[in-house]
C-alpha cells in the first residue's frame, strides 16, 4: 500500500525510528506516535544545549568584543583597589621587585628625595578595569610569560620620545629581578638622551632553566628590549626633505623649507637608522615588535610652521603616510613574522597636581596647553593612516583614555609624563602582550 510518503532517511538515528509494517502493508498508529514524540524529544535533547552553546560562544568568544580590541579594553574604568598592609616602599606600592634602569629612578617613581608620600600611595591605589563580560579573553599579567615572550619570540623595539622611554623603564622594573639594563647611570657617566637603553636577560634569573633560547642567542649581547629616543618619528634632514616635494600648505603665506623647525631641541634618528636595528639578526638582535609613539613634540616650539598648529597637523598627516610606506617597504624582507604596533600617545592635564583620584569621564581643555588639545587629532590621524594602508603587520593601538582618565597619575615636574608603578604605563605593556596573543 502506498502512503504518499518517503519514510526512507539516511540519519544515524534511523534504528530507533524503523518499525515493521503489519501483514496489511501500513504502519500501526501508536508505535508511529511515539516514533514521532521520541524523535521530537531526541532533537530537543541535542539542539537546546546546542543553541546555547553557540549563543555563549557568540557572545563571549568569538564575537569581537570578547577579543578585547584596543577601543573594547580602553572603553572600562578606574576600580579602587587597597593597598596590603605589607606594602610599605615605592617598589611594593607598585607591583615591583625592585627597578633594572638606573636612569632617573627617583623622577620616574614619583619619590624625589627618597620620600613616599600619601599623593603618591593613592596613586597606586588604582586598577584598570575594561568593561565587564567584554574581555573576557584578557588573561591575567604574568611576568613570567612576558620574559618567555621577549626571549623566545623576540624582543621589544621602542622608538619615541620620553614617554616611551617611561614605557620602557617600567619594563624594566616588571620585569627584575629577571632583566639588567645598560647603561649605569650610577657610574658617575653622562650618557645624552638620545643614548640607547637596552634590557638584556640576567644570567643569574631564576627563571632562566625554563627558558629555550633561540639558536644564536647571547645572553650578554642580544637585547630583550631596547628604547631608541626618536621625537619625531625622522630625521630633521628627512623631514625637511619631504617638506620640499609637497605643494604650500597656505600659497599666501608659504613657510620655507629652511624655515619648518622652531627654537626647541628635538631627539631624532632617521628610519634608515633604526629600521636595520629593527631587522638585524641573531645574535646582536632578535626584536619582533616595533613599538612606536610619537605627537608629544608635533608642536609650536620644535616647528616654526608660518601657519601653526593646522600646518603642523597637515604636515604630520604627510609624514607618517611616508614613515608607514618606509615601514612597509622594510618589511617585504621579513621571514620572522615582524610587527609594527603604533600606540597612541597619551595627552595631558591642566592642574594636575591638584588632583588626587581618576577621572570618570574625560574632560575638555579650559585653556591652550601646548599642543595637547590637539593631540586627539594627531593620534585619530595616524590610525586612519594605518587603516587605510591595511597592512597586516602594520596596526594601532588607541589605548590612550586610560591615561586621560588619571590626572592624579603625573611625575611632579609636570602634568604629561605618567608616574611609573601608577597602572597606566604598565597597563600598556600588558595590552600589549593580550594584543599579541590574539590578534
């Protein structure tokens, strides 16, 4: 007897659906009722959780929140956090063991003098936060794992101005007792800023048995990091160069290539100098990770542009288009999976020393401060530069509202440099490391 319909199927499960047909050629009613029924049973039993396992991995996995981009992680908060009691000297107050760089320790620490006081106790007092549920994937900072990084993957390049050079003596201390640094500027020695810094592995590291150093690696001689002072991302010479191929920012009132500098001193080095450090060989070099910053000195003192700031502005637009396609071109020979992160640079406060507990909100500028109610626009420019380039080891990080949010977080001499031990400079290495592992 025909149905008119195909009971053939060719699901796994199809034994526990398949019933004898009676002598008369048709399927008895109540064994067909409850094949259905078990059936629809059996697909709920499977599909609920299912769907709720690919909500789950949508939601917190793989959606790109849960990666914690750099404009996910910078969207969180300042959460107070107290000290222990324990806590008693700058290093403890900080997270640190101690500090590898001699180089200013005082200054960077916030304790001139040798004296801790509580401005600078509460500063300390404070953790980043990135928004809850959208980070999930951000493991926590292990400086453990950021030694094995350095030494086994490759090491850190630092090119800017002394904010990076902060950057860099923070590494230094979150990572001692395990690093030295070069130079000693203990030694009675003057070393100029533009002098390069490096972090070499301590041979007497207790960690040093887990670690497998890469074939032609030299303990004594290859750099885990090190911070080259470049202000202005060129040479004077290189920039000056480039000023002369482009047409007049304002014809009326055209500022000569001779004229673009104004009367403050800049630290510079030309990419034809840093970039063969960046890509040198074992043993004398092993960097992966070029981490670049730079605005700080984008200013009305070092550029003597006839029209300001705009022209200034319009100028750094043309100069890091050049400095990314130099990047590019560099990295046509890279076999070592090189890349290039550009972190956005970090803007000022007005009375900052007046202010003892972050911001939760950023607030506007009352008045002109050098060029730091322009640094937005510097930093917002050089991302769409890196973004409309699209090149895959090429990316920037904007991490800097963490810092717009700690007014109360500044070196005393002035309200730009960051307080190392603060979280904010030490914030940046550990995205860094987050930002490395998944993207």
């Amino acid at each position: 007897m025909q149905t008119g319909r195909n009971d053939s199927f060719t699901s796994p499960w199809k034994s526990y659906f398949t019933f004898p047909r009676s002598d008369r050629g048709y399927l008895p009613l109540y064994p067909l009722k409850q094949a259905r029924r078990f059936k629809v049973k059996t697909l709920l039993f499977f599909l609920v959780p299912l769907s709720l396992l690919l909500l789950y991995l949508r939601t917190y996995v793989f959606s790109p929140g849960s990666l914690c981009d750099p404009h996910v992680y910078s969207a969180g908060e300042w959460v107070f956090s107290p000290l222990p009691d324990t806590a008693q000297d700058v290093f403890s107050i900080s997270g640190f063991e101690g500090c590898a760089s001699s180089r200013e320790v005082e200054w960077h620490l916030r304790v001139e003098g040798g004296q801790l006081g509580e401005y600078r106790r509460n500063a300390s007092r404070w953790v980043w936060q990135p928004p809850k549920n959208k980070c999930r994937g951000m493991k926590p900072f292990a400086k453990e794992d950021l030694l094995k990084e350095l030494v086994e993957r490759g090491g850190w390049l630092f090119i800017g101005d002394s904010v990076s050079g902060e950057h860099f003596f923070s590494l230094s201390c979150t990572l001692y007792p395990h690093v030295i640094a070069t130079p000693n500027y203990n030694n009675g020695t003057t070393y100029d800023r533009g002098y390069p810094q490096n972090l070499y592995l301590n041979p007497n590291s207790s960690l040093l048995p887990s670690l497998n150093l890469p074939v032609g690696f030299d303990i004594a001689k290859t750099p885990l990091a090190t911070w080259r002072r470049v202000d202005l991302l060129f040479s004077r010479d290189d920039l000056i160069g480039l000023h002369k191929t482009l047409p007049p920012f304002d014809p009326t009132n055209a500022t000569p290539s001779s004229g673009i500098f104004g009367t403050q001193r800049s630290w510079d080095l030309s990419p034809s100098e840093y970039l063969p450090i960046f890509m040198a060989p074992l043993p004398e070099a092993h960097y992966r990770i070029l981490i670049v910053s730079t605005a700080g000195h984008w200013s009305e003192t070092t550029f003597g542009f006839r029209n300001g700031l705009p022209e200034i502005f319009a100028f750094f637009n043309e100069a890091t288009r050049a400095w990314v396609k130099l990047i590019a071109s560099a990295l046509k020979s890279d076999t070592e999976g090189r890349r290039v992160l550009v972190r956005s640079y970090t803007l000022g406060h007005e009375n900052c020393q007046n202010i003892n507990m972050p911001y939760t909100e950023i607030h506007p500028y009352q008045q002109k401060w050098y060029n730091w109610n322009w640094l937005d626009r510097f930093n917002d420019a050089f991302e769409m530069v890196i973004k409309n380039f699209a090149h895959p080891q090429i990316r920037f990080l904007s991490i800097d509202r963490p810092a717009q949010l700690r007014p109360d977080a500044h070196t005393t001499s002035d309200c730009l440099h960051i307080t190392v031990g603060t979280g904010v400079i030490e914030g940046w290495t550990s995205y860094i490391m987050h930002y490395l592992s998944n993207f």
